[in-house]
C-alpha cells in the first residue's frame, strides 16, 4: 500500500542522521527485520520481490519509526 514509511534515527559520531525508506509506488510496502545486529528495511513489491534494502547496525539506532498507510488512501508525509 502506498504511503508505508520507516523512519530511522542512527547516531552518526555523535550527530544523528534521519534516513526514511518509502513504498513508493501503489502495492507495495516496507517490511523491517533484525538479524544478527542488524537491522535491516526492505521496500517489497506485492510478490515479495525487494525492491531495494536499507540495513544499519542496532547498536547505532537510537529510534525506528513505523508509519502504515491510513486506511483507504495514501498517507501524505508532510502533513
């Protein structure tokens, strides 16, 4: 579904950088998953194919924001 977002805040040597990863086209959607310290952001299409990876160490993250699609219509992100 459009409009799923991850918003992700790492401590960068003592200056946090916020990435964002966004399903960007109608069907698709972000999924997060943790291994072995990692933690890593995929945007998938409907068939489960990555469409492109984010993945940064848990020990640098200091938040991890999810945001679903609203219900029936793309979320806008800057409202």
């Amino acid at each position: 579904m459009k409009g799923d977002r991850v918003e992700i805040v790492i401590d960068a040597g003592g200056t946090p950088r916020t990435y964002e990863v966004i399903a960007t086209k109608a069907g698709r959607r972000v999924d997060v998953a943790t291994r072995r310290g990692l933690i890593e952001v995929t945007e998938v299409t409907r068939t489960g194919t990555p469409v492109r990876t984010a993945r940064f160490m848990a020990s640098r993250i200091l938040a991890l924001v999810e945001y679903p699609a609203a219900d029936g219509e793309a979320a806008d992100p800057d409202e």
